[in-house]
C-alpha cells in the first residue's frame, strides 16, 4: 500500500496526466478495503486509526522536499522486494501454501524483479 501511495504521489508531484496513473486511487481502494477487513475480523479495529494516522502523514510529509519524495520512489521498488521476502519466509514458517498459486507468484515476482 506504501508504495502505492508514493507512486501516486509522485505521478501528482511531477504533473503527469491523469491517464498514466489511473489505475494507482483503485488499487489503493481496493487495499485500504482489504486491510479494513482484515483488521476487522482480527479483532483489530482500533489500530484503523492509527494506520490512517500514518498514511495521511506520510502522504503530506512526501512532498515537504523534492529529495524526498524521489528517495521513496527509489526505495520502493525496496519495499516490494522485502515484502516478497516476508511472505516466502511465512510460507516457509507455517510449511503450508495455502491460497497461493504458481501463476500469482511468478507474476508478482517478475513485477517485482
């Protein structure tokens, strides 16, 4: 979802055109949509907040600086890569594959890379 909004907030920073970023407020909806499910049903709905909280500041604090704003959307290509790794090493932990399929990983491995 972080680099979603640094996407999105860089695609605005430097004025690109509407068209070639589109597509980043639904992905966006869709996880904020997600995580408030999954936080709902966790039994976690206090923290909805606190995460709110931190995504609104980070969206503004993006934009304090040009360096800033460029460094994120350097480091998220970053942040995809560790989140990859977060979720192999939870697949490796548990033993267990669950809903993963060979396809959806190799895509979001080859967008990753």
């Amino acid at each position: 979802l972080f680099s979603f909004l640094v996407f999105l907030r860089y695609q605005i920073y430097y004025g690109y055109p509407l068209q070639t970023y589109l597509e980043y407020p639904i992905i966006i909806a869709q996880d904020v949509i997600l995580l408030l499910f999954i936080l709902r049903f966790s039994g976690n709905m206090k923290r909805a907040l606190f995460y709110a909280v931190t995504f609104w500041g980070a969206w503004y604090m993006l934009t304090l600086r040009k360096w800033i704003i460029d460094l994120a959307m350097n480091l998220c290509t970053l942040i995809s890569a560790a989140s990859k790794l977060a979720q192999l090493r939870c697949l490796w932990q548990t033993k267990d594959s669950g809903q993963v399929s060979a396809l959806t990983w190799s895509m979001s491995a080859y967008t990753c890379a």
